[in-house]
C-alpha cells in the first residue's frame, strides 16, 4: 500500500530521516516575489541570496502559495495521502490543497486523503510529517493516525522571534515608523501562534539575551516537559539558536533539540537574524 506525506514547503525539513517502508515524502513550494524576480521555495534556494534582494529590493515583496493543481500532483501518487499546510490564517495553501482533495477525489473516490490545517507553520508541519511517518511504521490505521495529527496540532506551541524590522516595514507587517526606530535601538520582538493560527507579537525588549532568556520562561509557563521534540529553525543566525539550545539543555537536561536552517518562506517572514521555536 502507497503512502504520501505531502507538505508545503514552509515545513522546516527537506526529506524525511528514516520514511517508513511504502511512504514517500514532497514538498508543494511556496514562490517568493521580489520585484521582477520570482524564487522557488526548493531545497536548493539560496535563502541568503533571496534576503539580500529583498533588502535590496526598493518595494514590497510578496508570496504565493501552491496551487491547487500542485498539491493534485502529489495527491495521485499514493492511496493514502497526509498534506500538511501552514495557517489557513496566514496564506492561501489550505484553501489550495482541500480544492485539489476535491478534485482528485471526483476522479478517484476510492483514495483516502487527508489534508491537516497545523493553525502554524515552520517545525509543526515537520513535526506533523514526522509523526505520520512514525505511525505508519507502527502499522496504524488511516483515521487513528488522522486523529493523532489533529491533537498535534492543537498541542503544538511555536515562537517567533524576530530580529530585523526593516523589510517587516516594507512589507508591511509592522508600522513603517516603528519599524525605523526598533531596528535603531536594537529591538527584538516575541510572537506566538493564537488558538486560530495567527501570530500575536506579545513581547519586546533591547538585545538578544533577554527575548531568548523570555523564549525559555514561555517554554516553561506552556508546560514544556524536557521530552517532546523541540526544533529551533534560524534564518543566519546559529550564535542564537546554539544559545537557546545550551540554554534548553541546562534548564530541561536530554531535551531532544534540533537546529535547522529556515525554509524559503520561513526565512521571508523571520527574516535575518530571525529564529522560530516549535515545541
């Protein structure tokens, strides 16, 4: 029996480490526009390169999610199919993969896909696709595993930390003239996932010390256990990430911490210097 665990590529990991027998593993790209020039979010992107135009780049950059006809590309290549998608709150890419569901489905009912909204983004579609995997390895059935990747989901925390306003200003995530001054006083900003899948920046202070020491007490507060899985995904920034893995280690010791660097689009929206925590 075929399986397919399909994701867009704002998931933080390009293959899967250990696929259990009959899955395979894809991912549906993102496009990042900026001015005349388009970059595909593959495991190729030259994610600096990608920044460094839009620093350059005198105007607002944007994105565009998979289309429909991209996730049915994959959706026909197995008979049990898990697609993973960032925030039906922050892009199109949902919308995109249930429409190619209903698409295929017409064609071929006897199929069974499954397409799970993770309400986040980053390390909760790896962790999401990684799971899935596990449990087909385990032999479970279709619906069980579908049950077990909603409560995922809805368990996973994730954080944002950002380091870089200006091209938040261009692109209009943050106000202009707030932007300006942060990015002169060395601001950096926390956000976190709401229950809806939108992103609640909660917290600033001065210098990176501080909001990576605020990451590890939200950790806490959230009840983070020293167990589960915890990604740090960096966008040119390993001095951060290996700090909060050092400091994850001393406060959760054995906690199992990954470093990963950020996707295309990831890297677009935390920007550089930019990390994000999922745990």
């Amino acid at each position: 029996m075929a399986w397919m665990i399909v994701s867009d590529s704002s998931c933080e990991i390009r293959e899967l480490e250990r696929p259990a027998p009959g899955v395979q593993f894809a991912l549906v790209p993102f496009k990042i526009r900026v001015g005349e020039r388009e970059y595909v979010d593959l495991p190729t992107l030259n994610t600096h390169q990608m920044l460094q135009a839009m620093t350059d780049y005198n105007g607002a950059s944007t994105t565009a999610c998979p289309s429909p006809e991209e996730w049915a590309e994959y959706f026909l290549q197995a008979d049990n199919v898990f697609a993973f998608t960032i925030s039906s709150n922050l892009s199109g890419s949902y919308n995109a993969a249930m429409a190619a569901r209903t698409m295929v489905l017409e064609e071929h009912p006897e199929k069974k896909i499954f397409v799970l909204d993770t309400l986040s983004c980053s390390g909760a579609l790896a962790g999401a696709a990684e799971l899935a995997n596990k449990l087909i390895g385990e032999n479970q059935e279709f619906d069980d595993i579908c049950f077990a990747l909603k409560k995922f989901a809805e368990n996973t925390h994730i954080l944002f930390a950002l380091a870089s306003f200006d091209n938040l200003a261009k692109n209009g995530r943050v106000n202009k003239v707030v932007g300006f001054i942060a990015g002169r006083l060395n601001m950096r900003v926390l956000g976190r996932r709401t229950a809806d899948g939108k992103i609640d920046f909660y917290f600033k202070t001065r210098g990176e010390t501080r909001v990576l020491a605020k990451i590890l007490e939200q950790m806490d507060e959230d009840g983070y256990d020293g167990v589960h899985p915890v990604l740090i995904s960096e966008c040119g920034n390993q001095t951060a990430a290996q700090l909060l893995h050092h400091g994850i280690d001393a406060k959760w010791p054995g906690a199992p911490v990954r470093i990963v660097p950020c996707s295309g689009l990831c890297s677009f929206y935390a920007q550089d210097q930019g990390i994000i925590i999922t745990y």
